[in-house]
C-alpha cells in the first residue's frame, strides 16, 4: 500500500515508534498506565516531529519549481523545459503529497504572477506579457 499523504506517513511513524516504546516498556514489567501515557507522548511527538521534517522536505524539493517560476534571471527554456508534462496529479505523486495540497501551491503561483492558467504563465515567460 503506497503511502500518498505527508500527514498518512507521519501517523504511521508515530504509530510503530508508540508500539515500540509500549512493547519495551512492557517488557520491563512497567505500570500500565504509565505505558499509556509514555506511549501517548511518544505518538504525539514523533507526529509532529515526522510532519514538521516531511514538511521541510516538500518546501525544499518544491523550492526549485518556485524559484524558476518567480525568477527573472533564468533563460526561457528552463521554465518551458520544467513546465513540460508538469500536471498537478504528476508533482503531487512526486513530492508525494496530496493533490490538495499541490494545487494550492500552484494557485499561489498564478496569484503571485497574476494569472490564471498554465498557457498565461507560458504567454508570460515567452512574451512576457506585463501583467506583473
């Protein structure tokens, strides 16, 4: 079962590190409520710890695609060459985050540069066209 969301694959890690920390804890005859609770915590942090490096990771392979786009020292033919078969479904099951979320990425994009569509971002690059 492939894993498509950021907030799927921390849960996961949270869950096997809290199993783990139960199991250990149970083996070394500890008071079951005090299992509980350490296996509560270790649930909560690594959540939020495997989201906030999952996080870090998306920012940091989505960084090339803003800098090109918003970039106006890069040749016409890097920003078509990145565009090309570039599809929300497609950069979503690459950076393997969710379609959601790489959509609003893309309409930050087009709010920032003032446009709509892909071929006005293509219209701006080639001919730049001033409406930045």
């Amino acid at each position: 079962m492939p894993i498509k969301t950021k907030e799927f694959a921390s849960l996961l890690v949270a869950a096997v590190a809290a199993i783990v920390v139960a199991a250990a804890m149970w083996l070394l005859e500890a008071v079951w409520w005090q299992t509980l609770c350490v296996a509560c915590a270790v649930f909560v942090g690594m959540t939020l710890l495997t989201l906030f490096i999952i996080r870090k990771y998306v920012a940091y392979k989505l960084k090339p695609i803003y800098s090109i786009v918003l970039s106006r020292n890069v040749h016409t033919q890097e920003i078509l060459d990145e565009l090309k078969d570039k599809h929300v479904e497609n950069i979503s099951e690459e950076l393997t985050v969710s379609y959601n979320t790489t959509r609003t990425h893309v309409r930050h994009i087009y709010e920032k540069l003032n446009i709509h569509s892909k071929q006005e971002l293509i219209d701006l690059v080639l001919f730049g066209s001033g409406v930045m």
